[in-house]
C-alpha cells in the first residue's frame, strides 16, 4: 500500500482517503489469499469458505471427469 501511495500525488486529504479505502475494500473484498486457501478475507470472515471450496471441488472433479472421457473418446 505504502509504494501505492508513493506513486501517485494527492493534493487533498479526502483524495487520499478514497485511495486508502478503495485499497482495503479490494484487498479484503477481491484480493484472493493464498495462505487463506485462495478465498477472500470476507469470505472466511462470513463464514462462505467451506461452501466455496467445497463448490471448487465439484467443479474440479466434474472437469477430471469430463477430461477423462475426451482422452477416451479421442483415444479410441
């Protein structure tokens, strides 16, 4: 955030303001966490984690599957 701010010249308090919090909004709202199992920090915070992981999940094993079937198929 630091070198963000650095980047850039804001002549009034309130436009630096806007800045510091659209940086936070993005980094807890769409700033996906590797250490959090690449989910948001408002997702773990309201608790939609294990539902989107488990969604993840769905769609990887739905995709292997299909996958599996192409080879098969081109295989053949």
């Amino acid at each position: 955030m630091k070198n963000r701010i650095l980047l850039e010249n804001y002549f009034l308090p309130g436009d630096l303001e806007r800045q510091i919090s659209a940086f936070v909004d993005h980094y807890n709202n769409h700033r996906y966490h590797e250490s959090l199992s690449n989910l948001t920090p408002a997702d773990v915070y309201h608790g939609r984690g294990a539902r989107i992981l488990k969604a993840r999940e769905e769609i990887k094993t739905q995709t292997i599957r299909k996958r599996r079937l192409q080879h098969q198929a081109a295989a053949a």
